[in-house]
C-alpha cells in the first residue's frame, strides 16, 4: 500500500470532488468516483489508476490552488500511482529500484550492455565482432541465436511473471473480486479502451497541453508508442515462428513480414517518445508529480534507444557495425526487460486492471 | 464576455477590466455548471425538447411572477441559440449525463463546469485581440446626464482615469460586500457566507445608482441557500451545499424544529432554507438523521459530526441537549408509520407536531446520529439596474442612458425579482451581453 499522506491527500481530494462532480464528463474517474460515499485505501488506489492524466479536471477546477480547498487531482494521483508501481514492485527488495529510477535504469543499461559486449568479444573475438557477415544465420554468427532466446525471453518472463504477482495483489487489494479479472466482456471492453486510448481524450477534446488549452497532441504520440511497441512485439512473434516453424533464420527481407512490421514498430517507439518527452518538457508543472519525473523519462528513453538502434541495425546489417550495433540493441532490450516491472512500465498492467474493473462497475446492475 | 466578443467582433476595439488575479477570473460565471435555453429537441447536450412557452411558465412559477414579462419572453426566445454561440466560442459541453439534478433536458452542462467555460472565453479573447487587464477595479463611473464619460480604475496602486465612447456593464452583484447586505438585512450579514467570487462588492452598481441609474430589486433580494456552516466565508461553490436536510430533523441552537423539513423535494425546496435558517439565533442551524439516511442523498464536502447519542452530538455541535434530546423525542412520538421513498414526496408525515413534517418523516432513532451544521450561503443578488430589451442602462427620468449597456447579475433583476430556476443566469448574461456588445459596438463606430 501506498503512504498513508499520499492515500490520505486522495480521500480528502476525492472527498470534496465527490461533493461537486463537475468534472464527470472528462473520463471514468469521476463516474467511478460517483459510485462510492466514503473512500478507502483500496478506493483511491483504485481511482489513481485509473486516471489517466489528461489533466481536464485540474483546469476547470474552481477549487484547485490558490483556493483553500488545495484541490489537485491529476497531481495527487499521479503521485498514487508513481507509490502504486513502488509498493506493488515484486519480489519486494526490488522496490528501492522506483526511487531515483532514472539513476538505475542507466546503470542496468550500461552494466548489461558492457558485459554482453565483453562477453561477446572473449567468446567470438573481435575480428568476427567487426566482420561483415551476409544471408541467413548473419546474426548468429556474432551471437548464437540460442543465447539470444535465452538473454531476452528470460528477464521478459520473469516480468511477466512480476507483473501478474503485482496485478493480484492490487487487484485484491482495491476490493475486486479474483473472478471478475477474466470476465470476457470486461477484458475486451478495457482493451478497446485502451486500444483507443480513449481516456486520453478527456472530455472527447483531448489532453490540456500545455495550459488549459486541449490538444490531442499527448494521446497521438501514446499512440504511437503503445502501437509501436505492439508493433515490435507482433515482429518478434512472426519472427520467432519463421524460425521454428519453418526454419527460415534471420536477416529477412525488408518487405518480409517481421521486418516491415519490425521498422513501424521501431518509427513508432522512436516517434512516439519524443513527442512525450516534448510534452513533458513544455507542460505546466504544476498538475504533475515533478518528483518523479525521472521515472518517466527513463522510461522514454529506452524506448528511444531500442527503436533507434533497431533501426540502425537494419540500415546497417550488411556492413562491419553489424556487430557492434547487435551488441548494443540486445543490451538496451535486455535492460529494458530487466526493469519492465521496476519502472513507467507498471503504469499499463495496473491501468488496465482498472479499467477492467470499471468495465465492472458500468455495467447496469 | 458575449459581450465583448461579440462588439470584437464587429470591429470594435475593446478593453476588459477584470477585478480578480487570473486565478479567480470570471466572477460568479466561474462557479456556474450549466446554462437553461429554449430548444425544440434533443441534441447532443441535452435529452429533449424544452420549449420557450415551457421555460416562461417556469420563469413564472420560480419568481412567484415577480418578473418583467416582456423582457422575460424576449431573453427566453434569444436564449435558443445560445449554446451553438457558445460552441463557436469555443466552449465545450459534455453529453447529457447529470440524471440525477433534473436538469438533463432543460439545461446544458459545460464541460468541466463554469472554470473551463471561463478558460475558453478568456482564449477566445485573447485570439480575437480583446485587452484585458487583471487585478482592476472599477472604484467610480463618470456618468453626466445619461452620458458615460470616463471610469476610475485601480489597478497597480493607483488610480486611473479610462475613456470610453461605450460601456458594457458586467461587473456582477454585490453578495460580497457584507456592509451592502447590511442595509437589507442588518447586523445579521456579518454571519452570512458567500458561495460565489470575492470580487463582486458591487462597486459598479453602486456608483451607477448613484449617478441616476433607475434601480431594479429589493436590496434584501438574493438567492441563499442553506450550506454547510464550516465553509469559507467565500468561494465555497457548489461543493458546500447540504442536501440532506428532507430526510432530517433540523433545529436551531436552542434545539427547536422551525419549519417543515419534508415540504416537497429537494431540488424545488434549498433556495427557501438560507433565509430560514437566516432567521434563527445567530443565523445557524443544525440538520440531524441517523444511520438509516447515510448514503441517501449527495456525499457533502465536509464529514458530518457524528456520535452515539444524540445529547452527544447535541454538545459537539453547540445546540441545547436536553431540548433537542426533547424536540427528537416530540418529534419521535407525531412520526405515523408509512412507505418511505426516498426519491418523491412519500406522505411519510407527523400527526400532532407543530410545525410538521410532512414528508419523509421517519423516526431519528438509530445511532450512530450524525449532524451538519448549516447557515445562508448567498449565490448572488437581484438589485441591479433596469435595462430595456437592447440592454441598455434605464435612467431614473425611465430614459435609456445614451452609451451605456448592461448583462449579467447586474441586470439580472429584470427578470429574476425573487425565486431561482437552475441556468438562468447564464441565459441571463449570454443573451443580454450578446445584446449590450453589439448595441456598444454599433453606436462606438457611429
């Protein structure tokens, strides 16, 4: 559970919203809100998460600062949220890693990144590092495609595996019932609003970026984030069943079906990002948890890195850099794995989970 | 802000002057959730059709016909395109969602509220070039013979003098300027809060009157609803409200029933309760239920005081225990059994009880009992000037001043004498301001 002032800053927050309710046209919060008269740890917890920063509310708020009644929610929740990811962090000794994030997402990067390189080196030597290598298997002969599957589906399971830990215990916690997290129509509804990002467009006008003004600007480059990283995934996924289903190995084609899939998904993480990062540096401060901005844009950043030296990596493939840029892309995908549950990551497990409870609590009972 | 944009419009160059910081922009608009306007059918914003015979006789019932007809008529016919007006401005409205206040089919709601309606017209003003000046404030107009000639502005420390060849009053009522209040309502006003801006001290209104303005209203004429006794003494909005008080049993400090807590619903019923509780011993009462009405009515901004026993809670709240223990008891003994509902008036009444409770009554008998305590919140006021249907500012000869115009609480009177109808005043303001601006900015250019 989350500090007890952050949850106690929610209740009161929460409290005085739940009395005016002005607001409950800009996304599921204030609906979700409405339906409860008293606000416990797991309530506001909930609430947090479900919110998705638009920042609609705290504009037209006429109880935000320098009003008496101190009402700012996108800030209150965020920083909710930012101790949600922190205290729901599995295995537990873990969770120091959400406190200065930026700070240790670059020390994985660059101690993962390192050792693979040396790794490589002694193994391979570095005159088969920097050789140029064409056809098929190309990649594995700098580093065997077995070690590839195991550096990459390793730290990816255990996220996995962190993630559904994390998932349970918040899912118990906000006072859900275990079997309303398979209900069908719940899932599928979370998953068309998230697909669309709809709660990103606020009141159906979008984010307010960078004052009180509403721009679509924030949820189109999520959008291409998120899509960009499906996008990625869905490469892996067609790449992994050439491989073993048909025997077809690495380098494909540039119109083969991973690689095109592979070179959106890697525009959109390269994309996408930046234009966070843009909106972040413009945005008013004052509706944002400022202290964990670092988190953010760690998080950013890796996504950059991995969709530019993915990017490059293709460009490349056929010159001696082959090499030196595999190196580089697996170590970024590695330690971006490896702090998945340990960083901004977090935020897209414990939002849908919210979201699937909220497609819970609208359906007519 | 109709008005200017709209006289902006027509090519006249306009300056604002705004009393309040940017936080606070917007006077009492700010606070507003919705605005009340003829329509034929349901639209996007609302579930159906409200026509302008319906909105009159509705206008009739609230204000008990206390009303200028004519202006009456004329403001509820011009109010029909006042949403799409808004829409071009740029304001945003949320679909009809607000069942629960009745208002989903007469009323449109703003996205967000009145802040976020405020936040679009000032980018709206700001896009069309209209100068404004914030932390200004209008101290006394120059007006000889019907004539605005120059108006004394404070802004920075000191005092300036500002020509204009037109002048759109908006400046508001005068709900926060408690020595005003005074003269309608004596020494009481010290205890009144005030729901809506700081800013609205009246200043404008005060030195038209003065300069021969024809006045419209009763001073001691305001909206005032009963609202939770702990709120700010200003700018506690909606939040703040008690509602309550139909399924309680409400007493003064001497811990005696004044008035019929179950007369009709809600809704039809908050505006009467600030000027009863105004009128008991130092303007405060206390509305009391018990565990059975927990979760009946809208959660309130502030927790209720709660204890175990009723002399308990009579002694956390200040109110005479043993004669509330005692008026509960009274009250206990007239309550016959019925059906209780809580959504319409049940007939759930007391026999024998003077004054009775003739709804809802049920028996206040089941701990843990709970308490608000509640005093008169003024919305706004209805003293103002008379305006004619162009908006402009009546003389006390009854001749329309030459270059001066009038929208909003300042004129509200017009049409509000008494009594209150939820989105009036914003049909109000729109409506005449769109009128003041164009009028202003036509006879500036001629």
């Amino acid at each position: 559970m989350p500090a007890t002032e952050t949850l106690e800053e929610a209740k009161r927050v929460m409290q005085i919203c739940n009395s005016c309710r002005y607001c409950e046209g800009y996304c599921a919060v204030f609906p979700a809100m409405t339906k409860r008269l008293l606000f416990g740890d797991g309530d506001v917890t909930y609430l947090a998460n479900l919110c998705h920063g638009c920042q609609g509310c705290f504009y037209a708020c006429q109880y935000a600062p320098p009003h008496e009644f101190a009402v700012n929610v996108p800030k209150t929740f965020a920083e909710l949220r930012a101790e949600t990811y922190r205290d729901y962090a599995w295995p537990g000794v873990f969770k120091g890693l959400l406190e200065g994030n930026a700070k240790w997402v670059a020390l994985i990067t660059v101690v993962l990144t390192a050792l693979l390189g040396i790794g490589t080196l002694m193994v391979q030597g570095v005159d088969k590092v920097t050789a140029v290598h064409t056809g098929a298997g190309a990649f594995y002969e700098v580093i065997p495609h077995n070690v590839i599957v195991y550096l990459a589906s390793a730290p990816f399971a255990l996220a996995i595996i962190a993630f559904i830990i994390g998932a349970l215990k918040f899912w118990r916690d906000i006072g859900a019932k275990p079997a309303e997290l398979f209900s069908p129509s719940a899932v599928w509804q979370a998953l068309k609003d998230v697909g669309q990002m709809k709660y990103m467009a606020g009141g159906g006008h979008g984010c307010n970026y960078p004052n009180d003004n509403y721009s679509m600007g924030r949820r189109y480059a999520h959008q291409f984030t998120m899509w960009g990283f499906m996008l990625c995934f869905a490469a892996t996924s067609v790449a992994t069943l050439y491989h073993y289903a048909f025997g077809w190995e690495a380098p494909y084609d540039y119109l083969s079906i991973p690689v095109v899939l592979g070179t959106l998904g890697g525009i959109g993480i390269v994309i996408g990002p930046i234009g966070l990062l843009v909106i972040k540096k413009n945005a008013d401060p004052e509706p944002r948890d400022t202290k964990r901005t670092g988190m953010d844009l760690a998080f950013l950043w890796m996504l950059i890195l991995t969709g530019v030296t993915g990017l490059a990596l293709l460009v490349l493939r056929e010159t001696s850099l082959m090499g030196p840029l595999l190196i580089i892309h697996l170590g970024i995908v590695l330690a971006l794995f490896v702090t998945f549950p340990y960083g901004k990551m977090a935020h897209a497990v414990y939002r849908m989970a919210s979201l699937i409870r909220f497609a819970h609590e609208r359906k007519p009972s | 802000m109709s008005a200017a944009l709209t006289a902006r419009r027509m090519g006249a160059s306009v300056l604002m002057i705004e009393s309040a910081n940017k936080d606070l922009r917007g006077g009492n608009s700010r606070h507003v959730r919705n605005i009340r306007y003829t329509h034929k059918a349901a639209t996007d914003y609302v579930t159906g059709g409200y026509e302008a015979d319906e909105y009159m006789a509705d206008l009739m019932r609230v204000t008990d016909g206390n009303t200028n007809e004519e202006l009456a008529r004329f403001m509820i016919d011009a109010s029909e395109d006042a949403v799409d007006w808004m829409l071009e401005q740029g304001i945003k409205f949320q679909p009809p969602l607000s069942g629960t206040l009745g208002l989903a089919r007469t009323n449109a709601f703003f996205l967000g509220g009145g802040k976020a309606m405020m936040n679009s017209y000032f980018k709206a003003c700001e896009k069309l070039g209209i100068d404004i000046v914030f932390e200004a404030e209008v101290e006394t107009m120059e007006v000889a013979d019907g004539r605005f000639e120059a108006a004394m502005v404070r802004h920075g420390g000191e005092l300036h003098r500002v020509e204009a060849r037109t002048v759109v009053l908006a400046s508001g009522g005068f709900e926060a300027n408690i020595e005003w209040l005074k003269e309608g309502w004596g020494e009481i006003a010290d205890n009144f809060l005030v729901r809506g801006s700081p800013m609205n001290t009246g200043k404008v209104l005060r030195s038209m009157l003065d300069n021969g303005a024809k006045p419209i209203g009763a001073v001691d004429q305001c909206h005032a609803v009963a609202i939770d006794g702990r709120a700010p003494k200003f700018d506690g909005g909606i939040a703040t409200r008690v509602d309550c008080v139909i399924f309680s049993v409400v007493v003064n400090k001497l811990g005696k029933r004044f008035y019929d807590e179950g007369e009709d619903i809600w809704p039809k019923r908050y505006a009467i309760w600030g000027r009863l509780v105004a009128k008991q011993p130092d303007q405060v009462a206390y509305a009391i239920i018990d565990q059975k009405s927990v979760g009946l009515f809208m959660p309130t901004v502030y927790s209720a005081i709660k204890a175990d026993t009723l002399a308990d809670l009579a002694d956390q709240l200040g109110v005479d225990a043993a004669e509330m223990e005692k008026t509960i008891a009274e009250y206990n003994a007239a309550v016959q059994p019925g059906d209780f509902n809580p959504t319409e008036p049940d007939g759930c009444t007391t026999v024998g009880l003077e004054p009775a409770k003739t709804n809802w009554a049920r028996k206040i008998d089941t701990p843990p009992y709970y308490g608000y305590p509640v005093k008169m919140g003024i919305t706004f006021t209805y003293l103002g000037v008379e305006v004619n249907k162009s908006a402009q500012v009546i003389m006390n000869d009854d001749k329309p001043a030459t270059n001066i115009w009038a929208a909003g609480e300042i004129m509200a009177g017009n049409i509000l004498g008494q009594g209150y109808a939820g989105g009036t005043g914003m049909a109000i303001g729109t409506v005449f301001g769109r009128i003041a601006g164009e009028e202003a900015a036509r006879h500036a250019r001629n």
